[in-house]
C-alpha cells in the first residue's frame, strides 16, 4: 500500500518574516490549484511562483498535499469567520429574520473566491483527515443548535440535533452546488431569489 502522504505543515510561523513566506506559498498554492488544477500543481512550481526557495517551502510543509490542505482550511476559516460574526447579530432575532441573515452569509461565504472554491471540491482528493476543516464544520453545527435551543418556543421541532443538522446541510447544499454549477445563482437578483427561496424552505421546515 503506497504511504499516504504528510498533511500536517512541519512548522507553525511564529514570526512575522516566516508568516509573511507561508502566506505567499499558501497564495502561490491557490493560484496554481486555480489556474492549473491539482495533478499539475508541484512544491518546484509552488516554490518558484511564491519565489521562495525549496528549502524554505519545506520547511513548513512537507508535501503539496500539506500546502493544499492549509489553503482549503484557510478557505474554510475565512467562512468560518463571518458565520461568528452572524451568529453573535442574530443571537436574539427571530427565527425567521436569523435563518434569512444565516442563508445570505451562506452565500456570501461561498462567494469568496469561488474559482478556488470549485477546484478544493472538485479537483483535491482526500488525503488524510484535515482536522481543522472538519472541526469548523462541527462548530457551525453547535452554533445552529444553539440558536434553535435558544429560541425552542418559536419552532415546531422535537429534536434539535437532527434540525440542526437539516439546516445546515441544507443550506451548505444548495450555496455549494450554486458555486459548483450555476454560478449566476450567487449574483444580482438571482441571488436574492436564491436568499428568499432557501429562507422560505428552511423555516417552513422548523415551524411546519
């Protein structure tokens, strides 16, 4: 059995000149994957576009499959970060103002930088667990669960686990498969529509 590759970087960049290098190999990781796709991306090519030296390339990371899979939980933490933001405004709305306030972050978030988006997805295997991603999304799953128990008089649900996991899934769904497949979903009036409709779906489910 071939040995799965190193997913874990070597080494966390404690000061600013090191933090300054992973960025650029993480930007120079993403547009590769973008441009060129994932098969043809290399740590020669990643090294010499962020014009850092092979030697310093691992000395963060170990393997391509490391620098792609810092660059997909960089994504994900970039998504992660504006659902706090929601999260801590709705705290106190009613349901049917925070699903709508959650379904547009949702689709805000998969608007940022939606060509890398395609291509994690699409085009990057698995390649060991990448613990970070996973652990945002069991994070948005508590969130969710959260508000629903906060505010439980306003729904028609028994078990706030599996509603949790509905809407969530749901919505992660249909934004996903927009960026994925219909992209002219997630702009102008469209998405707007796309807003209202998933909204409208969601609640219907929560409060039948």
């Amino acid at each position: 059995m071939p040995k799965r590759p190193q997913t874990r970087p070597r080494k966390i960049a404690s000061q600013e000149r090191s933090r300054v290098t992973v960025d650029a190999l993480l930007e120079a990781t993403a547009r590769i994957l973008v441009k060129e796709g994932y098969d043809r991306a290399s740590t020669n090519k990643i090294a010499a576009t962020a014009g850092v030296s092979i030697g310093s390339l691992y000395q963060y990371f170990p393997s391509k499959e490391a620098l792609v899979a810092a660059v997909a939980e960089r994504h994900a933490e970039q998504g992660m970060a504006l659902a706090r933001e929601t999260f801590a405004r709705v705290a106190d709305s009613p349901v049917e103002t925070a699903i709508r306030e959650l379904v547009t972050l949702s689709v805000q978030a998969h608007s940022i930088d939606p060509e890398l988006h395609r291509v994690l997805a699409e085009q990057v295997p698995r390649t060991g667990r990448l613990e970070n991603v996973e652990a945002l999304t069991r994070e948005a799953h508590r969130r969710v669960r959260s508000y629903l128990e906060a505010h439980r008089d306003e729904l028609d649900i028994e078990d706030l686990d599996i509603a949790a996991f509905i809407c969530v899934t749901t919505v992660e769904s249909l934004t996903h498969d927009a960026v994925l497949d219909h992209p002219e979903l997630l702009t102008g009036r469209k998405a707007q529509q796309l807003v209202d409709d998933v909204t409208r779906l969601v609640v219907r489910y929560l409060r039948k």
